[in-house]
C-alpha cells in the first residue's frame, strides 16, 4: 500500500488534487475538509489509501492520519463505499462523526447526503464499539460542545485576525477556562493577539 504522497500540488480542487512527485502526477481523491486543510504552498504530504476493485485503482489523500483511519473504519460497513465515507468526511468534520457514532445519534448522521435510516443505524451498529475503545470522546465531546469557542473564532476572523493564529490563541483560553463566555474568550484572546 501506498502510506502517503510529498510533492509539488500541481491542481487543487475540491474533490482531488494532483500532486507531482518526481514527474509523475498522482491524482488524489480527498473531502472538503482534506481541502479546508490543504496549504497553500507548493510542496506538500498527503496521507493515502489505495482502493484496488476490479475497474479501478483509487488514491484517496488525507492531511490527518486519524482522518485516514475514519475512512478505513467507514469503508468497513456494508453498504459503505468510499464515496459515501467521503461524502460524509466533506459533509461533517471527522470528530463529529465519532461523537455521532459514539452517541448512537442515528439522525446526525442519516442527515448526510446518501445516507438513509437503515445505514445510519447499520454505522451506528458496527462501529460504536471500535470507536468507543479507540478514541478518546471526552476530548471530541469538549471540542464539539464549546460552541462559545467557534463563534469568538468568527468574530475574530471578522475583525480580520489571521484564522489559525486566532485558533491557537482561543484554543489556550478555551483549554485554561473552559465554561467562558464568548465576551470573555473574544477580550482575552484580543490581548494575546
């Protein structure tokens, strides 16, 4: 198997990029939040998986190992295939997933484009335990609870701070005081700024 990729990116697009690595180009199918992800400069590494099926030979490229693993643990459902796993990555971000799956939230994830009732519980049923003993929810229930974090994010990005500076700064503030309000996470991270 092919682990991952580091080269020049010749093409981004929302659904693949093209990345040139040693005059060979190779075409990467990716999610939106890959995307999201990707920098903006010339060399780059992308996390792989190879998808071999009788018609095709499929590349699919991550920027987040765990991203990568998510998309393992998708493929492994009946009725899963890697374009339902990545239309759910581009649809909602990986630790919302987990924590969907975790909570046996059926309606979370049958909002995915594709996916109906019986897929949803079917994930919810085959992947519950695996991820309950894999990762650690405590941590992704935290990041998606605080949604006070995400709208001082905004707002900052609004004031025209630079967004991942502004990540950092808040994410500090939010991990020293975690039930602050936005008011408080917005001041505070104004005077680290």
């Amino acid at each position: 198997m092919i682990a991952h990729i580091q080269g020049r990116l010749v093409e981004k697009n929302p659904t693949d990029v093209i990345i040139d690595c040693n005059g060979v180009g190779y075409q990467l199918h990716i999610s939106l939040h890959t995307y999201s992800l990707i920098p903006d400069t010339e060399n780059i590494k992308l996390f792989t998986f190879l998808q071999i099926k009788e018609d095709a030979h499929s590349l699919f490229g991550f920027v987040e190992k765990s991203e990568r693993e998510i998309f393992k643990l998708l493929l492994s459902v009946s009725g899963i295939g890697a374009n339902i796993a990545r239309t759910m990555l581009s649809s909602m971000e990986p630790k919302q997933i987990l924590q969907a799956i975790a909570t046996a939230d059926v309606v979370t994830i049958q909002s995915i484009k594709g996916i109906g009732s019986k897929t949803a519980q079917r994930v919810i049923l085959d992947l519950k335990e695996k991820v309950l003993k894999v990762y650690d929810l405590d941590e992704v229930s935290m990041a998606l609870n605080n949604t006070n974090k995400d709208e001082a994010l905004s707002a900052l990005e609004v004031l025209g701070f630079n967004k991942k500076l502004a990540e950092r700064v808040v994410e500090k503030i939010v991990k020293e005081t975690p039930d602050a309000s936005i008011e408080s996470i917005i001041k505070q991270a104004l005077k680290n700024l």
